[in-house]
C-alpha cells in the first residue's frame, strides 16, 4: 500500500494506519455534513467578496497614517457582511483576540458601569483586563465592576442567577463561545441566541458580546445573526485561515463598533487611521480560505476524539457529540503520556519538526505548561497544535490543522508515540 508505505517514513506503524483507516470508516457521514457547511459558508464569503468587488487596487499596501486606505476599509464591509453586521473593525493593530475583546470591553463600558458573565469565569487572559485578578489599567481600575453568573452543574444557563444579577448598572454581557480551557460544553448559536434573547427581555437595552474565538465558521448562524452587538475573535485563529500572520476583529452595530475604533486610535481618529502595512492579501485570501481550514481542523478533532476514546481515554468532546468550536481535549492521565502526545503533534509539523517540546513553568500558570506548535504563524492555534497545564487531570487541547491530511498524520503520530512508550493500547 502506497500510502501505508508513506505513513511508515513517518514512523506510523501499518497497524496504527489501519486502526486510523476503521475509524475513519464510520466518520463519513459527520465529514459530509462539515463539508456542506464549509460549501455554505464558502458561498457566504464569497458573495461577501463579490458585493463589495473585491479587486486588485484593495490590495495594495499602506503606510504612515493610512487615510483613505480603500483596501483595508472594504475589508472591513466585507467582515460586516460575512457577519451580517453594520460595521467591522479589522486591524492588524489589534494584536490578539485578548486586545480585541479588551477593546470591545473598554470601548463600550464606562466608569459606574457593570460588566456581566452569565457562563461563568471568562478566558484566562481576561482575568486580568476585567480586573477579577488584580492588574494596571484593568477595567476595575476604571470603575468598571464585574457580575458572573455560573453555569449550572449540568452546564446549561442559570436563568434565575442571571435575572437576578441583572441591574440597572449592567451595561454590558459577555458571552463566552467556546470553552476554551475550562471543562464546560462549548456553545451553540442557537444555545447563545436563546441567551441573548433572555437577557434582553430582562433588559431591553443591554449589549451583548460574544468572544467568538475558535467559533467561527463551525455553523452556518454566527452569534451576530442572533442578536450579538458585537462578535469579537482573532485572526490568528479561524477567521485568517493560517495565513493572517496577525491581528483581531470586531463586528457589530454601527454604535458599538465605532467607540472600538476611538478606543483603539483614539477619540475623533477612529477608522480613518491605521496603515494596513501589506497585509491586505492574506487577509483576504485568509478569509477566503478559513471556512475549509475550520472543516479541516473540525475533522481532525473529531478523528482524535474517536482514535483516543476507543483507545479508552476520555474525550471533551466526546467521540459522537455535535461541534461547536475546534477545540478536542483528551484526557491523558499522566505527564509521560501529554508528553508523549505532543512529541507525536510536533513531530507531524512543517515547521520545527525536530524539536523535542518539554514542559516549562510559563508565567501566568500555577503548572508547568507543555506545547507542541510547529507553526509558519508563531503561536497560531489554527496550525495543528496542542498544549495543557501538566497538572490532575492531564488533559492536552488539541486544535488546528491548515489542511485534515496534516491533523490526521499528526494525531496518528501523537498515538503512535503513546504506543511506543507503552502508554496506550491498540483496541482489539
Ligand atoms: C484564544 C482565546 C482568547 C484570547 O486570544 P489570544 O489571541 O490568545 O489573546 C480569548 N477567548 C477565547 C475563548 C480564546 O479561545
């Protein structure tokens, strides 16, 4: 067998390439259905593209203040059209998806007013700019208060907390879609929609964000067809489609939107400044690409789920459930074995591929840390890789993967290496 044969120079064994060949076997009918909503959305960029007639004069680079950069504001209709929004801001001066949500936040809520979660602690990082960690410049610091409503234990919303901590002071909700790395179920749009209808009978004015991050383009609705004033992500994430080398968006109201164009410039400047500095192209083209990137990274996770839970270790998601975002956890159960995973997906990369990760002590985290990222875009988690704090349980969130041939060699690899180190067992 050819392809066999080729596996083999990668160190994947004939009978781990088999046990992948089965799996796949009863994945068919979950790829198909990715595959026809990577065509929807494909179609929905790209009338996107076509009406605002995308051409060769908006690619062109820009530098200094950047007025009148015609590139970079159609890019921006274009955004808002994919999103069915008023507005977008679309900026390589948003230098990540915790600088965009920070602008969204600190554009849009002011000294007296109260910030709500209603699912629970928000993504690590924005501990800290929320001010529930102490930090310079934090919300908190402005006179910006927090509310959190948890999830119930079975992981549906607390309609009651919310009500009750919805106040006369709460501006602004926050609506987290995927779980990023706490071990509660991502969310659907219509899940979100459903919230974001709730919250706005208890409170017609309020706003509503939603950190799309690793959401975009899994389902054909965004949270913005749901009533969303603000979708918010990075572009080193789903929406550059692995070839964005930076940067962050912002979709919403018209109103919303252009007090994050004053936050991010400044006040009167808004969207008039920001040179695109050359990077219309791949962000165009990054667009263009994302929705078959997404169906490629969601096939990978999928895959995983099912090579690891028939290999007896447990899934979020589990091997069957529906995908709400691209993130696959598989729970380890030892540092040996996370290592061993990620040598696998470090292995497999274009980039990098003869480094050997080990776990460090990053700052911010009260565990050693282990990554594998072999990637063109440092840190881009659209590329395949993988990381976890090496603390009980001994999970790795696994995501990416530019195109599902890569995901596929590189989860075959990380099993492979489990195997070899006597950590795992080939299901009979
Ligand atoms: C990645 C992520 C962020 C932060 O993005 P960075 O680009 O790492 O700053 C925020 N929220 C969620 C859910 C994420 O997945």
């Amino acid at each position: 067998m050819e392809l066999e044969n080729m596996y083999t120079q990668f160190g994947v064994s004939p009978a781990v390439y088999r046990y992948g060949e089965e799996i796949l076997r009863g994945l068919q009918a979950r790829f198909d259905a990715i595959d026809q909503t990577a065509e929807y959305n494909q179609a929905k960029v790209l009338f996107a593209m076509q009406k605002n007639r995308v051409n060769a004069a908006h690619f062109a680079a820009t530098t200094g203040y950047g007025y009148n950069d015609v590139g970079r504001d159609n890019l921006e209709r274009v955004y808002a059209d994919v999103f069915h929004t008023e507005a977008a801001l679309v900026r390589p001066q948003i230098t990540c998806g915790t600088h965009a949500l920070t602008v969204a936040l600190s554009a849009n809520l002011l000294p007296g007013d109260e910030l709500l979660s209603p699912v629970g602690a928000p993504y690590d990082t924005l501990e800290e700019v929320i001010g529930i960690r102490e930090s310079k410049c934090s919300l908190r610091e402005y006179g910006v208060t927090y509310a959190q409503a948890d999830l119930k234990s079975d992981g549906s919303f607390d309609l009651d907390a919310i009500r009750e901590k919805i106040n006369s002071r709460t501006k602004l909700i926050t609506i987290q879609r995927s779980k990023g790395y706490a071990t509660r179920p991502s969310f659907s749009v219509a899940q979100i929609g459903e919230l974001i209808a709730f919250c706005k009978q208890v409170k017609p004015d309020v706003k509503v964000m939603v950190d799309n991050c690793y959401g975009e383009f899994v389902e054909r609705l965004e949270p913005s067809d749901l009533g969303a004033d603000m979708v918010v992500g990075s572009l080193i994430k789903n929406p550059g489609g692995g070839l964005a080398p930076i940067g962050g968006y912002i979709c919403g109201t018209k109103e919303c939107v252009e007090r994050c164009a004053y936050r991010l410039s400044a006040p009167g400047l808004g969207q008039e400044v920001g040179a695109n500095l050359g990077l219309m192209p791949a962000f165009y083209q990054g667009l263009f690409l994302s929705p078959t990137v997404v169906a490629g990274a969601l096939k990978g996770a999928i895959f995983a789920a099912n090579i690891y839970e028939r290999a007896g270790f447990s899934c979020i998601p589990n091997a069957s459930e529906d995908r709400h975002d691209i993130i696959q956890a598989v729970t380890l159960g030892s540092r040996e074995a996370m290592v061993a995973f990620c040598k696998g997906i470090q292995a497999a990369a274009p980039v990098d591929s003869y480094v050997t990760p080990e776990p460090w002590a990053m700052p911010g985290y009260d565990a050693e840390v282990i990554m594998a990222a072999g990637a063109f875009v440092q840190g881009s988690s659209i590329e395949l890789s993988a990381d976890g704090p090496i603390r009980d349980p001994y999970a790795v969130y696994f995501q990416g993967g530019l195109t599902w041939y890569h995901a596929k060699l590189g989860i075959l690899m990380s099993f492979q290496k489990l195997l070899n180190a006597g950590l795992a067992h080939l299901p009979a």
